[in-house]
C-alpha cells in the first residue's frame, strides 16, 4: 500500500484568490515543504513557481520532490468562458506532462479542475450554508457539466494526463447535493474526484466528522486525489451564524491545522487503506498573513499524519 503525503503553496500563503496570502518565494516554500517531511507538492498559481519545464524540473529534482497536480480554476457555468479554459488547462498540464515522474512514487500528475471559486458573489457570500435555491438551473447544470467534460478531454487527448474535479466552498459545486449532480452528469473516464476533507465538512452545512466518512462511502468510487483540510466547528458556526463570505471565515481560520478541527483524519485513513486507496494525500491549510509561520505549522501538520500511520 502506498499512500504518499504532498503539501501545497496554499499552505505557504499562495492563495488563488487576488488580494489574499503571502509573498513567501517558491523556492523557501519548497525547501520548507521538503525539510518538513513532505514528498510532492502541487503546482500554485500560473508563474508562482518557474513555468519553464527544465527550470521547474530541475527544482523538482534538487529537492527529490514529485509534482502532483495543478489547480485549474475554470468559470464553467459561462459558455464563452470554456475556451478560455480549455486553453488555460493546457498550458498548465502541458508543463505538467514535462515533469512528471520527477521525484518520489513516479505517479503521473492530475489537472485539477475547479470553478472560478469566489467569483459569484452570490456563492461567496454563502459558502458554508448554501441552500438549494442558490444552485444552478437545469440548463446551467448542462452548461456546466458540459464545459468541465470539454476541458478534460482536451488534456486527456493533448497530454494524457487525467483531470479530477475540485468540489470547493465559494463556487457551484459545494454541498454533497451538487457533487452527487456534478457525478451523475460527467463521465467518470473522463472526471474524477478531488475529495477534499474540510471543503466538504464546511460546505455541508454541518460540523459533525461523521458527515466525512459520508462523503467518502457516497463518493469513493470517483475518488481519484485526496485533500487534507481540516474544519474548526466553532469558527465554522461563527462563520454560518454571523453571515460571513467565503473570504471572511478563511481569514477567521475556518480551514485550521489537521487534528484541531473535527475532520476525524485517522478513521478517513483507515477509509483509504480500506479501499486500497494508492494515490496522494495533500495537505491544504490556508496560512494568511498573522496566522503564524507556514514552516512550523507545516512541521505540527506532518508530525500529526505521522500519528496516524501516515
């Protein structure tokens, strides 16, 4: 069983959303990624890191880390935003392509595709409590799945490479309701799912780690990438209580350290073992300036994996 444990510029305080994060430089944060235990890392934002395949490659390999996937957020409910984003996934899993197998465990990198998360100001504002009506049409649904489905074939047919979808809070595909919807509607050869731990909890409305183990057992056969991200409930309750937007509970610390939430980690990696699950896990901590230093909280979130078994 091989389950390898990847971190991610977000936890650094790359960030994709404009105004929000640090300024700590690719090649720190991948130094403290390695020193810290970690084995992979995701890509960050289009030209955080070298987007020159021999500059990011050697990066890699000076550091035996394997690159695991890059996000790919994409406005899909748009129609005329899907060229658009189409050729944003390719440029993305073209570089992708140049430097797979760099490093640890030789598994080819995965586009992850995502929506244009915080872009709808409807969804932002709500992201933790999202009721039905604030979900999209049935044509929308179509529009929707539609382009995600066009984006993936298009890296699929170009690289060869797989594409898994990005459930997140702030964007169309939050609750386990509209995951569900998003599965039925796409064609698991072509999409898969990014499982992300505390967008799930958040976004479910609820603050039992029970709802986690849920999510796993409705959606395990479309898993294909693992998030680790935990959910502090109390923040969480704060967040839905006081009517706080996406960008205000994150600030606030609604996304904290693994094992200082409730996601209940060690039952989820018995989950994965159980099903023989042999791809990444990735940690996500948002860090936002004042929240402390990135290396160290990287240093607690790798010794509490280590805790159980991972």
């Amino acid at each position: 069983m091989d389950i390898r444990v990847a971190n991610a510029p977000c936890s650094w305080g790359a960030l994709e959303f404009e105004g929000m994060g640090g300024t700590i430089a690719y090649g720190q944060m991948l130094d403290e990624l390695r020193d810290t235990g970690f084995v992979g890392t995701e890509l960050g934002d289009w030209g955080y890191m070298p987007t020159e395949p021999t500059a990011l490659r050697g990066e890699l390999q000076n550091r035996d880390l394997a690159m695991v996937g890059a996000f790919v957020p994409v406005a899909l409910k748009y129609p005329d935003q899907h060229a658009g984003g189409v050729a944003g996934a390719l440029k993305v899993a073209r570089l992708l392509a140049a430097v797979a197998n760099t490093g640890a465990g030789g598994q080819l990198p995965l586009v992850i595709l995502a929506d244009a998360n915080g872009a709808d100001p409807l969804r932002a504002q709500n992201a933790g409590r999202v009721t039905p009506e604030m979900g999209l049409s049935s044509s929308e649904w179509e529009t929707f799945t539609q382009g995600a489905e066009r984006v993936a074939r298009a890296v699929r047919d170009a690289t060869g490479l797989k594409t898994a979808f990005h459930h997140h809070c702030g964007g169309y595909v939050e609750t386990p309701e509209e995951i569900a919807r998003f599965l039925e509607m796409t064609d698991p050869d072509l999409l898969r799912l990014v499982f992300d731990t505390g967008h799930y909890l958040f976004g479910s409305g609820r603050i039992e780690g029970q709802v986690v183990l849920d999510g796993l057992n409705r959606f395990g056969e479309r898993i294909q990438h693992v998030h680790f991200k935990d959910c502090q409930p109390r923040i969480a309750q704060q967040a839905r209580a006081e009517g706080w937007d996406y960008f205000t509970a994150v600030q606030h610390g609604v996304f904290c350290e693994l094992g200082k939430g409730s996601v209940p980690f060690a039952a989820v990696a018995d989950w994965l073992r159980g099903h023989r699950y042999q791809g990444w896990i990735v940690v996500e901590q948002d860090i936002l300036p004042g929240m402390g230093s990135p290396k160290a909280s990287a240093q607690r979130n790798r010794a509490y994996l280590s805790t159980i078994g991972l």
